[in-house]
C-alpha cells in the first residue's frame, strides 16, 4: 500500500471511542531477521563491552515470499469471505478501483495484503457464520491454516492444544503488542490461559466503546400523535386491545430523572409527578376495565399525561419526551405510545393495520432475539445484552447469569403482555418473512432495536419526503447498580462496543513445522493492528479513498481525530451496489471489515443524514454522563465493568460446559439463525416451554434441572483466575 500523509493520525490515532490506534511500525517490510521461537541476540563486542554498547537485534518474522496461507475464514456467509463468489460477482463486476473481478477472485482489500506482504491465499471458506465454520474445520484442522471461529470456540481449542498461542510471538508482533499494552482490557477479554498468558485468536471490533444498537421509531408519527394545541382528532380510529401490561414505573409519588436540555448544552432535571398525573397504564387500563377506549381517547390520555406529569416542560411539542435530546421515555410511556400508534393506523398510514414493533427479520432467530435485548434496556435487567452468553458482574464482583434470575422472567412476561395486546408485529408472532425494508416501505410498522446506520439508510430508499425513521433515546429504566437498594432510576445500555465474539485463530495442525506459513499467518495479523493495516481493513485499498493532489488523504474530524474521507466513486458504488449499507459493501466487495479493528469512521460517512442526527443526540447523552454503559475496565463498582468476550476455563471446564447441552450454543438460548431462543419463546407464548408456569420456575428450572448453577460456577473460577491475571498486568 502507498504510504499516505495523513495529517496527526500517523502519531495520534489511539483505539478508543471507535478510532484505530497507531501502533509505531507499519510491518509492511518482508521479514528478513530470524524466526519466532529464538531469543534476542545481544552482540556485546566481547567482554570488555558495557551495557551502552549492546546492540539487541530485532525479531522478526521470516517467511518465503509467496508462502501460501489456506484460508477458512470469513465473515457470515458465502458473500462475505476473502474471495468473490458467484452472486456477487456475477459475469464479472467492476469496481471503483477501475479493475473487474470474477467468482474465485481475491477482493480488493486482500489483494493488496498479498502484494504488501508477499503472501498468497487458498480459499477454503465454506461460507458460514465464525462458530459454524469452526464445527466445520474443527476435526479437519490439518486442511487449514487460519479458521473462523466465535471466541469461545477458539479459545477452547487452543486450550485444547489445536491452536497457535499467539501471545508466545508477541515480542515479533510490535503492532499487535502495541495495541494490547495500549489496551490492557482487551487483552484480559481475549486471555485464553491466566497462568500462561496464552491468546489463541486475533480479536474482532465492529467499533469500540461506543453505543451498539438503539431503538428506531418513525418519529413523524410521534409528531403527528402527540404535538399541537388542543385535542388530538381523527375520523377513524380503532379500540384498544384488552389491558394485558400492567405498570412497570410508580403510580404515584415523584421521580427525577437528570436529562440533556433541548439544546444539547447541559443536563438538568426533569421530574416525573405521577401525584399530579397518575401513571398513564393505570389511567389507561382503569379506563378499559370500564368499557371501551379509542384510539383518538388513548392519544389525549397520553397528552394530558405528558402535560400534567412534565408540568409542561414540553409544551405544545410532546413528542420530544420520545424523540427529543431531552427524552426522558420510560417502558410505560412507550406502550401507551404503542397503543396509540396501533389503534391509529388510518391516521398514521391510511391503512387498518399498523404493527408497533418489528424486528429486522421477524423469521429469523438471529435478528429476533434483539427483542430480548430489547426488554432488558426497557425494564432494567442486566445480561441480556452481555459480551459472553448471558452473563454480567454484579456490585458484588461476582458473574451473574441472567437466564438464572427471576427479574429476567418478570421482564419477558411483560414484553409477552405486549404481544397479548398486539403491540409486537404479527408477523414477529408468527415467524414469517417480513424484515425492516418492508416494514418501512408500507409504512407498516412503528420501531424496532437495532444498529443506527445500517437501519436509517431506508430513509432514502424506503421512507417519501416527510416520513422519519431515526433513532431515539434509550429509556428510563429503574436498575439495581448498588448505589441504592431500590434501584436507581436512570439511562443505562449494556449494548456497548467491545471484543466482538468471532474472531480468526492459526491451526496447529494446518502450519504444523511449517515456519513459513506460521510466521506468515502471525504476519498477517500483526500488520492488520498497524496504522496502515487498521486503515486497509476498514476502507480498503488506497483506489477507494479520497486523495489531494499531494497523495494525501483527504480527512475529515471523526470523534476528534482526522481520519480518511471514502473516494466519490466509492460513495456512488456503495448506494448502486448495497443500497448505502457500509458492510454489506465492504464486505461483499472489498474483502474488509471481515475481521480486526474496524473504524466507525467509514460507516459514519455512509449514515443518512436522519440517522446522523439521531445517533448525533445519543451521543450528547453519552458525553454529558446522562446514559451509562459498562465500562471496559475493572471499575470501582463491578457493576459497570464489561464482561469479557472469553473465560480462561480450564479444558476440563470447558467439557463440563459444552456438556450442559440446554444452555450450549445449540441449546435452548441459541443466537443463530435457523435455531431457537427460549426467551424469544416466552415472548411470544408466555411460559409454555418445558411446561413453566411462572417467573420463579423459569429461573429455578434453568438453575437446577438445566444445571445452571453448575455453569456460573464453573464461569465464575474463571472470572476469578482472570482478576487476579489483570492485577498482575497492571502491576
């Protein structure tokens, strides 16, 4: 790759709040030293030297130039590997780099990797996601020499022996060493071996420490519900459904929430006066339980409430308690939303059917479980959003898991209250093939919980001028932190950026006593972690950026570094060939963001303008302290700290584990496509799996009967070995 000014990024790009970190050499030189495995040489001059004059010679990794690398790794499917395949190839597709590439060929980003570090590639994706591609290759690991594979996986297997322990080389990787000194957090989420130190893949960020997903909603129709002088009218309007939620927040007394001013300058308080307004659930149900209620009489409940609760704090423009920088929306101010929004379908979209919320692909398990994820952001349950499993660290320091805990329970059987009332898409219900496109496209649905770029990009291609999908503000939710017995009612995600779960390990038995290809593969990732390396991953090669005539980047200000503007072709191609999604682009076409540290930056380029503003108040929220997220670092309340992406467990451990088959990878709380969630079930049934009949059974039959006490245990010796490792990084 041509080495590009690129203004202060060279010095000062550090991994933090989704930037890449520059981590000293570019390691684009062919290896020409020695091989991994030696020690240091010192030439002291002979005896008479002092220790001015040594001289300690490099390391570095030798290989032969063309040494071929078998490659089973990808991202989720045939579409995104290293290689073209048929559909997206085609005949032949022509790129904004000017060069055409046909099925079998490598994609631009990893054409260059091979030109800057003299390797080859042998395609042996078979074209599925990390943890099934692993499944794939794990009794064949002989065939390969890199492998896709989820954290877990991997680290299992390197326990196991099948994996190269990466940390061994570290002293021959000073990139990669570079950015796991810089971020000794991320190298306690990838310690596969507390008593080695041992790390048996390169870790995978889609970003880092910043907000994941967030709720969408088509805010126009907020506006039009909510905002104006006088009372809401409408000519057509439906009943509300039977009550079936009941409140979640108090029904009377006072809550004081600390939000953004409108203007995004500071905080201040704002106070919820349920004395003065009631609870709107109760208002709502206490109504319905006396006869019928309609749509138009639900929306001025729910605007008296907003004016008498608020004392007025947002006059005439309620809607901006829900899509305003001051939001201060709880899970009871939002189903009262929903049962507007649904029992006004003629006014919102001319239609008799409107659904409240979707998710991205209602038929498929791996979108739908963001419903579960969805609950706990709205009712304060920790876990379900979590780095590994279901797990968190409570204020005792201790691993918790959320399946085992009743909270859990009561919050799904109130997200089930929902779907009794038909406030989630029939279509969620039923599992059928309806996803965000279409959802948006008839102005069919209202929200849904999910990423902000790729999702907001329907407001060009789906949504008519007037019509706003953008994302909100995450709820107010009553948490249990420690710092109150009560709880503390207070914004919190546990839907913060870190270690991503799949990542790429090196095969033992693939290089075997290979050196070449060992030190190719260590090569490989070492170069991925340097500043050019980190650049190439997330944009692809030079042809796809912007220039000046100086060979330069062109820049632009991204979270306060400058970082690369994408070329006007590439602009162009991203919208022609993947409808403005970033990754489906990058990892269909140029072969990036399949792994490593990706930049924000790009896919910050390529977010609608809708969506810009969206995450644009979010982000306000995060910086003035009024959202709070976990933290990746031991805090002082364990708490806030982020669980690790892996467990060192034992290989005895770690066969114990894989033995609890309900609560395995394929068990009962699968993530993946085609498989089940039994907290998606119990959204949507209520608890009829495995013939539950309440909260505390579920809990109970997850913790004894599914041997989940066994699990936390087992998890907990780890997380214990795993402290005590990081005090000693940190000494």
């Amino acid at each position: 790759m041509k080495k590009k000014k690129i203004l202060s990024l060279i010095t000062t790009l550090v991994l933090v709040s989704s930037m890449l970190i520059s981590c000293g050499s570019t390691g684009n030189e062919l290896p020409v030293e020695s091989t991994p495995g030696t020690q240091a040489q010192e030439s002291t001059g002979g005896a008479e030297s002092t220790e001015s004059s040594e001289v300690v010679e490099e390391k570095t990794l030798e290989y032969a130039s063309g040494t071929v690398l078998r490659m089973a790794t990808g991202y989720n499917n045939a579409k995104t590997g290293m290689f073209f395949d048929a559909e997206v190839a085609g005949e032949g597709v022509t790129l904004a780099d000017g060069n055409t590439y046909h099925a079998g060929d490598l994609k631009p980003t990893w054409v260059e990797v091979k030109n800057v570090l003299g390797v080859d590639f042998e395609n042996k994706y078979q074209g599925n996601s990390a943890s099934n591609e692993f499944k794939y290759w794990k009794e064949q690991l002989d065939q390969v020499d890199m492998v896709s594979g989820s954290a877990s996986q991997l680290s299992e297997a390197g326990v196991a022996g099948d994996l190269i322990n990466i940390a061994d080389y570290l002293d021959y990787m000073p990139n990669f060493k570079a950015y796991l000194e810089a971020n000794p957090i991320v190298r306690l989420s990838i310690t596969g071996d507390t008593k080695t130190g041992a790390i048996y893949f390169s870790p995978y960020f889609d970003g880092v420490n910043d907000i994941e997903r967030m709720p969408l909603m088509r805010t126009d129709w907020v506006e039009k519900l909510l905002n104006g002088e006088g009372e809401f009218t409408a000519t057509s309007s439906k009943n509300l459904a039977k009550a079936a939620y009941e409140p979640y927040m108090p029904t009377s007394g006072k809550v004081a929430i600390e939000t953004v001013k409108a203007d995004g300058s500071a905080t201040e308080t704002v106070t919820k006066d349920y004395d003065a307004a009631g609870n709107i659930i109760k208002t709502m149900n206490d109504a319905l339980a006396s006869g019928d209620v309609t749509g138009v009489e639900a929306v001025n409940m729910l605007r008296t409430y907003i004016d008498k609760a608020y004392n007025g704090y947002y006059g005439t423009n309620r809607a901006d308690l829900f899509i305003g920088q001051n939001a201060a929306w709880d899970a009871d101010e939002l189903v009262a939303l929903l049962r507007c929004v649904v029992a006004n379908s003629q006014t919102l979209n001319g239609t008799d059917t409107v659904q409240g919320i979707f998710s991205r692909e209602d038929d498929n398990n791996q979108r739908r479980v963001d419903m579960f994820r969805f609950v706990g952001t709205l009712f304060g349950v920790r876990g379900l959003e979590s780095r590994q499993d279901y797990l968190y660290v409570g204020n005792d320091g201790e691993l918790h898991d959320a399946r085992q805990e009743e909270a859990t329970y009561v919050a799904l059987g109130k997200m089930n209250a929902l779907v009794k009332e038909g406030l989630i898409s029939s279509s969620f219900v039923n599992q059928e093939d309806t996803d965000t496109k279409t959802m948006l496209a008839n102005d069919a649905g209202f929200m849904h919980y999910d990423y902000n770029q790729t999702q907001t990009v329907y407001n060009e291609t789906q949504l008519q001028d007037g019509e706003k999908y953008m994302a909100v503000m995450v709820p107010v939710a009553r948490w249990y932190d420690g710092t109150d017995a009560n709880g503390v009612y207070m914004r919190f995600t546990e839907s913060w950026r870190s270690v991503k779960t799949d990542g790429w390990g090196i095969s033992k038995a693939g290089v075997g006593a290979d050196t070449n290809k060992l030190n190719a593969a260590l090569k490989l990732i070492d170069y991925a972690y340097s500043t050019e390396g980190q650049i190439l991953m997330s944009y692809g090669p030079d042809a796809f950026i912007k220039t000046n005539t100086d060979g330069s980047y062109v820049t632009f200000n991204f979270n306060g570094t400058e970082m690369p503007v994408i070329a006007d072709a590439t602009f162009a191609e991203l919208w022609d060939k993947a409808s403005g999604n970033y990754t489906n682009y990058a990892r269909q076409y140029l072969g990036s963001t399949l792994s490593f540290a990706k930049s924000q930056a790009f896919e910050y380029q390529c977010t609608h303008e809708v969506g810009k503003e969206g995450a644009g108040k979010i982000s306000v929220a995060i910086g003035l302290g009024t959202i709070k997220h976990p933290e990746l670092a031991l805090t002082d309340n364990a708490w806030y700290t982020s669980v690790p992406t892996v467990l060192p467990n034992t290989k005895e451990e770690t066969e114990i584990i894989s033995g609890l088959t309900e609560l395995s990878s394929k068990g009962k709380f699968s993530s993946s496509k085609g498989d089940t969630n039994a907290f998606v079930d119990i959204i949507v049934n209520g608890y009829t799996l495995e013939g539950m009949t309440s909260t505390a059974e579920a809990a109970k039959t997850v913790s004894e009967t599914w041997k989940g006490n066994q699990y936390l245990t087992l998890k907990n010796m780890a997380w214990d070995k795993l402290e005590e490792y990081y005090n000693t990084l940190n000494k």
